[in-house]
C-alpha cells in the first residue's frame, strides 16, 4: 500500500488541482503558514475528494516558513503544536472530515527524528489524539510513535536529492529540490519496486517508505504529482490513502 501526500494551504501553489492528485493533505495549520480560512478551504476541498487530512504542524516561524530550528522547551512546544492541531480539528469538523495523523513541517520534521524533547512533544500529540505519525525512515519520533502503539509511516520525498546517508540534501546546496517531472515520476516508481534510489554521490540509498511527498510549494508541484501518479499507476502500484 502506497500513499501520496502534498503539504497544502501554505498560500502557494494550486491546492485544487494538487488534490485531485494525491490521496492525503498535508494541510498547515497557522505554524509556518496557513490560518483558518485556507484549513477550511483545504479540507472542504480534501472531503469532497475522498483525500485524508493530516496537521502538518511546525515550530511558530511564520517569519522563516517553519525552516529554521526554534529551541523550545518541550512543554512550549506541545502547547504550540496542539493549538495548531485544535484550529485544524475545528475547520475539518466544520468541513465534514477529520485529522487522520501529523506530520511535522521543515525544521520541526528533521528535529523530531533526532532530537528527544522535540520529538517527544510530537508523538505526545499524537498519542493523544490517536494520529499516525509521518516521518523519515529511521527517525526518533517514528520510533517513539511505534513505542506508543501508535501507526508510523515512514516518507520518501519525489522532488528531493538524498544524500548517500539518506538524508535530504539541505536547500541551500546546488540541486537539492528536483523539477523534471518525467524523472521524478521514474525515480520514484524504482524506489518503490527496489526500495533503492540513487543518492547525489551515484551510490544506492536503501528507503523503505509507505508514503511519498511533493512538496506544494515546487512550482513544477502540480505537474510532478500527476506524473507520478501516472507512473505509479502504469506500474500496477495505484497510490491509497494510509489511514
């Protein structure tokens, strides 16, 4: 079972068209972007298409789109990401569906898989809520969440270059975000079939991953999602939400 995903309602990007794509949202929820109106927007528009709702909450960094660590203390932290959770339950409810999991936006997601406070304070939430928790392959947070009785998912990204560790290449280096989509589509149908794919050194990265995101900010996004859907599907492996 293979899910596709897309980090939506950050005020970029085309939400509708992304969501006729994929099978689960992302959806921001006031931490790095977002306020009410889109969540509601997004998760009208996610119900009306069977597509499962997900809190992508982060640290309070409007300012730096959520992509710069904020050293918090746990407690501040969870009280930070359940206010984001709240206002998203509240709009999913009010648009007749409802939060299936979380999956922590920029910084917070590459901290929750190493550092223990921040990572606790995620799956806190989650465990709270009952969510499955979306990660990175090998992350602390997904392994505190299957400590917790709680569904992990592990993620692989469509429009990332890995590292030979298989870590995402920082942003700030030469082609760390992908934009062929034609290339995306294949590489991302031969990690599924292998569970391999080629890091930016040429060695084989091995991903074990049960859900793949496109990022909703990529301006290629909409273009990206569809060819590998499309690839997806020509290769018998038609993409289903997780939860």
């Amino acid at each position: 079972m293979l899910d596709l995903n897309a980090d939506l309602g950050e005020g970029m990007g085309d939400d509708t068209a992304m969501l006729a794509v994929v099978t689960s949202a992302n959806v921001a929820c006031g931490g790095h972007a977002g306020d009410r109106a889109t969540m509601r927007a997004v998760c009208e528009a996610a119900a009306a298409r069977g597509v499962r709702v997900g809190a992508h909450v982060a640290y309070p960094d409007r300012e730096n789109f959520g992509r710069r660590f904020v050293d918090l203390t746990e407690a501040d932290l969870l009280a930070h990401i359940t206010e984001q959770f709240g206002e998203l339950t509240d709009m999913a409810a009010a648009a007749g569906t409802r939060v299936s999991y979380v999956k922590p936006h920029g910084a917070l997601y590459h901290a929750a898989g190493s550092h223990p406070t921040h990572a606790r304070a995620v799956v806190t939430l989650a465990r709270g809520a009952g969510l499955a928790v979306v990660g990175a392959p090998g992350s602390l947070d997904l392994d505190l969440a299957r400590d917790a009785g709680l569904t992990a998912i592990a993620e692989g990204f469509a429009d990332r270059a890995y590292t030979p560790l298989g870590t995402l290449v920082p942003r700030t280096e030469p082609g760390a975000v992908l934009h062929d989509a034609a290339a995306i589509a294949v590489r991302v149908a031969g990690l599924i079939r292998t569970g391999a794919l080629t890091a930016v050194d040429g060695s084989q990265v091995r991903l074990d991953v049960r859900t793949i995101c496109v990022h909703g900010d990529n301006p290629d996004a909409v273009a990206i999602a569809t060819r590998v859907r499309a690839e997806l599907e020509r290769a018998g492996m038609t993409p289903v939400p997780f939860s």
